[in-house]
C-alpha cells in the first residue's frame, strides 16, 4: 500500500471553484493498474451489490482464488 499523507485536495466540486482546499491522505495499491487487481476490484464490488448469498458466496471463492494466485491471501 502507498500512503501520501497530507495531500492538498478539494474535497468536493464547490471546494474546488473556491479554491478551497483540505488536507487528505491518499492510500493506493501499488498493484491498481494490473489486471489481475482490477479483477479483483470488480469482484469485491459484485459481492458488495448482490442480493444473493449464494452468487456472492461463489464471488468470493472466486476473488480468493485471485488474491491467492498473487500472492496476497
């Protein structure tokens, strides 16, 4: 994980017209641009939406099978 602490940013659209602006910190996956990552994103988000236990029980075999595949789980 990268972690920039302390990162001027607007915090929404009207901050940003008036130049107003807090400080934030910013965690980021140094893996984000991989495929196998943005996989894995998308799984999560799928589990996060479905009403089905079942379907998100199968997704997260699924996303584990990923994350052990990289080295993560």
């Amino acid at each position: 994980m990268i972690v920039e602490k302390a990162i001027p940013y607007p915090t929404h659209f009207g901050h940003a017209l008036g130049a107003k602006w807090d400080l934030h910190d910013i965690h980021e996956c140094p893996h984000r641009e991989e495929e196998w990552h943005q996989t894995a994103r998308s799984l999560v988000e799928e589990i996060e939406e479905t009403p089905s236990k079942s379907m998100a029980k199968i997704l997260k075999n699924d996303l584990d099978d990923i994350l052990r595949e990289n080295g993560k789980l």
